[in-house]
C-alpha cells in the first residue's frame, strides 16, 4: 500500500478514535448539562418558583459584578475579610456561571473569566496560608477543608464557561490553577486527604470535579481512590480534635460514601455534618452520573445518599432545625443552601417523591439547575404533600450494626423524643452515650448543648472551635445521661471511645399511645452495664404525651451517680428544700465539672422529687423517684470560662452516692399554658401524684404511675429478653401480670 494511502487511512482512523473523546468534552456536563440547560431555557417565565429563584440570583451577581473582583492575599481566620471574600467569590462564580449558561449573557462568562485568571495570577506564588492552626493548612484559606470548598464550586465555574473560553486560555488555567490546587490539597496533604471523615469527603469531591471537566482520569480515580501510597499510619491531632489515622484501604470518596453512612443513611458525624457534608457528596456524585454514569456512584450502597436525605429531614425538629447531636450547632436547619440542593437532587434523582416538595415549598428557592427545574414545575402543578415526621429508628455504622438513633414522636410533633445510642461519631463526636433530648414543637424542653463554637464569628477563637468544647461541651455531664464518679464516659479517650457503641435493645413504635425504644452501654465504664428506656405515652387521663425515662444501672461496686437534665426556662417550683448559695463556686475541677456553678442544694423529704418550670408558654414537670438520701443540685453553665464561651443555662442534677446497683426513673410531662398577652394560666400543675418503681430485680423493672385523680398506668420491663415471642409473668403485690414481648403496659 502506498506510504501516503495509508497516511490518509491512519488520518481517518484517528479522527474516528477521538470522536468519543470529543463527545465526552461536551460541557456543562457537571450539574448543569446542555440538554438540562436547553429545558431550562424552554420553561423560562412558566416556572414562579424557578424563575423567582434565577431572579434572586441575577440581582446578587450583579451587584457583585457591578461592584468588581477583589481576590485580596489571604492573612484571616474565618470571620475575617480575606476569609469572606474568597468564599463569596467561589459561590458568585459558580452562580455567574449558571447565568451564563440560561441568559446566555456573555458578561457572566467574562466575569468567571476575570476572576479566575486574577486566582491564576495569585495562585501559582501563593504561600501557605499565614494563619497555621490546622492540621492541614490551605493556601487561600486557613485549612485545606475551605480551599476544598473552593475548588468544588469553581469547577462548576469552570465547567459552565470552558468553551467560551479559548484554548490557550484552558491550558493556562488548567496547568497553573487547577492541577496544583488539586495536587496541593490532595498529594501535598495526604492527612487531610486520606481520611474517612467530612473534610476528606470535600477534598476528595474537588479532586473529582475538577478532574471531571478536565477529562483527567488520573484526578477522577484519586478522588474515587483516595491515594494509594501516601506513607500515612497514624498523624497528629486534627483541628477538632480527633485523631488522624488511616487504615487500610478505606479512603477516598467511595471509601467515605461507605464507612460513615447506615444502611438507613444516618451518618455517623451526626446531622450537623451530615448537612455539610452532603452538598459534596451529592454534587460530586451527580457530576459522576452526568458525565461517567456507568460507573453508578450515586447509587452506590443501595442509594445511601437518597436515603441520606431523607434521615437528614427526619432528623429535625418541628421548625426544621436539626438536632443538635455530636458537634452540632443549633439553629442550623433545611433551609441551608446545602438542603436545597439535597431535597432538590433526592426529588429528581430519586423517586419523585412528592412529600420532598413541600419541603421545598417551605425552602422557597429551587437550584438553578435540571432539578430545581423539577422540583418547581412539580410544585405549580400541585403535586406537592406535606412531609410526615413519624418516629424513627436509624442505625449506625456501615452495617447498620453499631447502635443508633431513635427518635420517638406522638402526634404532628406535639412531642419529640431524640435517643442516642450511637456509636462515637469520629471525630466530632461527644461522650454521651444514652443520652436524649426532648421538644414539644420546635421548643426544647431538655436541651443537648451543642458544640462550643461561633462560626465565622472571628472575635470568638477566628471562628473556630474553642477549647469549650472539649472542657464542656463533649463532656459527658453536659448531657442527659449519666456520668460515675464524675468520669466520662472512655475517660474522655477518642481511641476507646470509637471502639465501642452501645446495643439496642428494643424499639417499638407500633401503637402511637405507648412507643418504646431501650438500649445498654457495657463499656463506657468497666464493670458497669446501664440500661436505659424511654417510653413515650398519651394517657386519655392527660392531655399531653409525656415520656418516662428509667435508667437501671448495674456496677461491680459502690459508685457515686450524677444523672443530670438541662432545662430551659423559669423555675415555677419544687416540691423540695434547698439552700440557695450565696457564694458560687464550681461543682467539680475536671471532666466537664470545672464549668457548672452549683446554686442550690437539697434533699428529697419525701420518695418524689418534683421541679416545674415555664418555658416559651408552656409549663413542665419533672417528677422522679427518689431517695431520701439522694441530693438534688441546681447548677449552672459557666463556671471558669471568663470569656463567656458557654450559655448560662441549667440543669437539676439528681446525685445518688455510695450505691451499686440501682434505678432512675424519672417523668417529663408536659402540661398547660401561659400567655402574657391575656395574663391567663392553664393548668400549671402536674397530673402526677405519685411515681414509684414498685418492683426491680435483674429480670424485671416495673413503674407505677399515678394521677391525680387516682387513675394508675403500669409499665414493666423485662430486662434480659426483649424477644417479641417471649411470654412473662410477674406477680407485684397481689396481682400478676402475663404478656408477651419486651414490655408490659396498661
């Protein structure tokens, strides 16, 4: 064959070769892609939600435009200029972008442009980020976590503008800003990077991205991956506090999709970074599916992050707010931007489940995007129906086999119970184990405090986590649950702590009158097995739910207990004497106990302890079964923290001393009201005349509830076989009792 035949046949060859190439370039093929863009663009003006939505967009990155790019040298913490700057550039980026792909403006593109060429400009010099405190210190931002961030949303920046741009132009961006961003926050920071936590999930995601609207197969399966031979075994301590350590295999975004989720997409961080967590997840996830969608990553693990989804607004309370658990701050809730992306991909890319509209609706934003398009066309069209809060039990760990999270409700949220039996949640996690929380609507009645920070609130610690919240806030006497000997639970040690969960016991939330949910702890104290079970009740002789809590503890010796409960509002009364004290003074030197003042002390006179309190118009009692020799302590928040980094908030902490085996049991009942307005108070007494454990043994704990108008309710426990097919019989006083399952009640 003539040399220059089979030039012209080799041409043709490798023309047909790079057509797939070409066509796997097409962009947007992130999150936006051109068939998404060209529905976009039909609906324009049919759409109320969306196209209010792009309105709001618009009049922000215009402003923004209107007001030129500012990509100062960074030098703060969180909360500071530098810091807020970069951060609004990356999400005005990304938005830029999106208008420019449904306006068809090119102003957009030129200032997605501008702006990273000026970073293109920066980057290349850029040094390590002066403020080091992080484990893993970012360039532009103060850790790597942020310049993650970063990345995530510029390359959906990238991706809407890369063919408005030339192609010198993209190679300049790629080889000076992209690649070694990726290289830096990856390769250059393998502890932060290789890590089966919250912030790898965001390095790994950028990573991804980026790689993706690059083509780069190498980045994509680093991010997939994680890196296979960094050298790590074990590292320092992060900045909030855990341990950095890798093990085995378990690393890179697929790693992190499998290790922290449930099978019933509880993530084990806790709702607070669940939130956080799930825009990287979610995004990364979708551009996978736009652009390599035969390699199923949105599916994986049975579509955990759909299910993930769902746990996350099942996880919060009436007003939306999630619950506080683990490192959590309060008032954070679904209307974050990272739950519109959440509810809006679960809706388009799940089931189309309608109940996730009226989610929406309340949201009242929709993404830019082929989902949010869905979301709102499905909202004009009246397909939308409330969002049902039932009760719920989510299991922990990636089998679904370390311990949990039961959340009881009764009714439209008129109570809520939240039960934590959870395995230690990495390194956000607290020393509570079997501990809860109670809300009657979106009020707390027991709180759980939170974490100890104010986020980019740069007069508190540059924003970041103070030392609170290792003093106080993870502390186990900073919760509802019990703590011995004033220890916490581990000793307060990470690396004991995340070997172990507690064990449920049983869950039942079959009858709406009576739900059960009990678990065990045997290793947070050795030798110790607590036993802790709330049932949550409506009684036609009340006419509020309440919940009893009993907590039966067995020990191989005398311990003294402190089983505290955090409320919140204006104590109305006590049915018990105590001393006021004049002069404050810590309730302890360590553990949690350095930050609670102890105001007032006393003793039980009589086998019922009863404290009443007001609360945003509505009145509580708790009332609990007590010794006379047990000391009931007030304190309060605050002791030993100068600079006022905890809330000044109470508690009643019931102190049994010198005691081996013994039973809490303790009711929370809701009842009554209060308006300022009319000056009017209903029902500001309790209904509960008597509580009284009237048999407890190593089988069976039986509690005896009595009213005020005599009517008595009985519920019996069987502690050592919670088997629905077992029958049991137990005789108290004169009368026996058969049933079959774990609990008796009537």
């Amino acid at each position: 064959m003539p040399i220059k035949m089979m030039k012209s046949l080799l041409l043709m060859m490798l023309v047909f070769i790079n057509i797939p190439s070409l066509s796997a370039k097409e962009h947007p093929n992130l999150i936006l892609t051109q068939e998404g863009v060209e529905q976009i663009r039909k609906n324009l003006g049919k759409v109320p939600l969306f196209d209010a939505s792009l309105a709001k967009v618009k009049a922000i990155v215009d402003a923004e435009i209107a007001d030129g790019i500012d990509t100062p040298i960074p030098k703060d913490f969180s909360g500071g200029y530098t810091h807020y700057r970069h951060k609004q550039n990356f999400i005005i980026a990304q938005q830029a972008g999106v208008l420019y792909q449904i306006l068809q403006d090119d102003k957009y593109a030129v200032y997605v442009r501008d702006m990273l060429f000026q970073y293109e400009a920066m980057y290349k010099n850029l040094p390590i980020h002066p403020m080091v405190r992080s484990y893993a210190p970012g360039k532009l931002f103060w850790q790597c976590l942020n310049d993650s961030n970063w990345l995530v949303y510029m390359s959906q920046a990238y991706d809407t503008v890369y063919n408005f741009l030339s192609a010198q132009e993209r190679s300049t961006l790629e080889n000076n800003l992209f690649r070694p961003f990726a290289d830096y926050i990856s390769l250059a920071n393998p502890a932060f990077y290789n890590r089966i936590h919250n912030h790898s999930t965001w390095g790994n995601a950028a990573v991804g991205m980026i790689g993706l609207v690059m083509d780069d197969e190498e980045l994509i399966q680093r991010a997939l991956r994680g890196i296979v031979d960094d050298g790590l075994e074990v590292g320092g301590i992060d900045n909030d506090g855990g341990t950095i350590k890798v093990e085995g295999q378990k690393r890179g975004f697929l790693a992190n999709l499998q290790e922290p989720f449930s099978p019933d997409g509880y993530y084990t961080e806790g709702p607070y970074y669940q939130r956080y967590a799930m825009y990287p997840f979610l995004i990364f996830a979708l551009g996978m599916e736009n652009a390599k969608p035969e390699l199923g990553v949105m599916q994986h693990k049975d579509n955990v992050l759909l299910k993930g989804v769902n746990a996350l607004l099942n996880l919060t309370d009436a007003d939306g707010e999630f619950f506080p658990l683990n490192d959590g701050q309060k008032g954070m809730s679904y209307f974050t931007p990272s739950l519109v992306t959440a509810v809006n991909v679960a809706y388009h890319y799940g089931d189309q489940n309608p109940q996730l509209l009226s989610i929406a609706q309340t949201q009242n934003e929709v993404l830019l995007d082929q989902a949010g398009l869905a979301v709102a066309m499905g909202i004009r069209d009246n397909k939308a129906l409330p969002f049902a809060k039932t009760s719920v039990n989510l299991t922990d760990g990636a089998n679904g086999d370390e311990g949990g999270v039961a959340v009881l409700r009764y009714g439209n949220e008129e109570l809520t119970n939240v039960f934590k039996y959870a395995a230690q949640g990495l390194s956000h996690g607290h020393y509570d184990k079997l501990s809860f929380s109670l809300y009657a609507k979106g009020a707390e009645v027991l709180q759980d405090y939170g974490l100890s920070r104010f986020v980019n609130i740069g007069q508190k610690g540059g924003g970041n986590y103070l030392k609170e919240n290792t003093t106080w806030a993870k502390t186990t006497i900073a919760h509802n649950t019990l703590s011995l000997n004033q220890e916490m639970h581990f000793k307060g040690q990470y690396a004991v702590g995340s070997q172990h969960h507690s064990e449920l016991y049983v869950y039942d939330d079959s009858r709406p009158e009576v739900q059960v949910v009990s678990a065990t702890e045997t290793n947070a104290y050795p030798g110790t097995k607590m036993h802790r079970t709330m049932v949550m009740i409506k009684d036609e002789n009340f006419t509020k739910p309440f919940l009893l809590d009993i907590m039966k503890v067995a020990t191989n010796a005398k311990q003294d207990y402190d089983l505290p409960y955090y409320f919140l509002g204006q104590v109305i009364s006590t049915n018990f004497e105590y001393a006021s004290q004049s002069t404050l003074v810590p309730l302890g030197k360590k553990n949690g106990y350095q930050h609670l003042y102890l105001e007032g002390q006393g003793q039980p006179s009589i086998d019922n302890t009863k404290l009443s309190w007001l609360n945003e118009g509505k009145f509580y009692t708790l009332t609990s079964a007590t010794n006379t020799t047990d000391e009931l302590l007030f304190t309060r928040m605050g002791a030993n923290d100068p600079e006022f980094n905890i809330r000044r908030e109470a508690a009643l902490i019931i102190r049994r001393n010198d005691t081996q085996d013994t039973t809490f049991a303790t009711v929370i009942e809701p009842h009554g009201s209060y308006s300022p307005v009319t000056e009017a108070s209903l029902d500001s007494s309790s209904n509960i005349a008597n509580l009284a454990v009237v048999h407890d043994d190593e089988q069976y704990t039986a509690i005896q509830i009595t009213d005020l108008s005599g009517n008595v309710q009985l519920f019996i426990l069987a502690n050592l076989d919670a088997k629905a097919s077992t029958t049991h019989r137990l005789k108290i006083a004169d009368t026996t009792y058969d049933w079959t399952g774990a609990f008796y009640y009537h």
